[in-house]
C-alpha cells in the first residue's frame, strides 16, 4: 500500500474528484436529514436551516435549545469538539 498527499489532487486524477464528490453529496444528504428533523419538531418558519458549518452553529443551536431539551438530546451527538 502506498499513501501520498497531492495539493489539488483532484486536478491531476480523476478518483479523487470523484471521491471528493461522493463525499460532498453525502455530506449534503446527512445535512437536509439532520435539519428537517429539527424543522419537524419546531415551528416551520420559525427555524433557518444550517449547513453545519462552526460560524452558524451558534445560532441554529441557540434555536434548537427547547427541542434538545424537550428530547433529551446528548449535546456531544451535535457538536464536535476539536
């Protein structure tokens, strides 16, 4: 086995396009379902859908307080901490 890091490797060869795509869609699809789980349990208008990025986290965190409350939700299965 043989690992190696290339800067904009997705330039020069094509699975790692591909790879960098399979993971963005994915990341996309895990994002729509973790907001409308939480657009579900709150008013529909009431709540902006995140994108999951750290420069919202405040924001969508502070709107779904009463629901991690009301559901006992684990704070660490939202956030990671680095």
């Amino acid at each position: 086995i043989r690992a190696s890091f290339h800067v904009r490797g997705e330039q020069f060869h094509p699975l790692i396009a591909l790879a960098g795509m399979a993971a963005k869609l994915t990341r996309e699809i895990w994002m729509r379902r973790f907001n409308r789980y939480f657009i579900l349990r709150s008013l529909p208008d009431e709540l902006k859908p995140t994108a999951g990025y750290h420069n919202d986290s405040g924001r969508f965190l502070q709107q779904i307080q009463r629901i991690i409350d009301d559901n006992d939700i684990d704070l660490s299965a939202l956030v990671r901490i680095v």
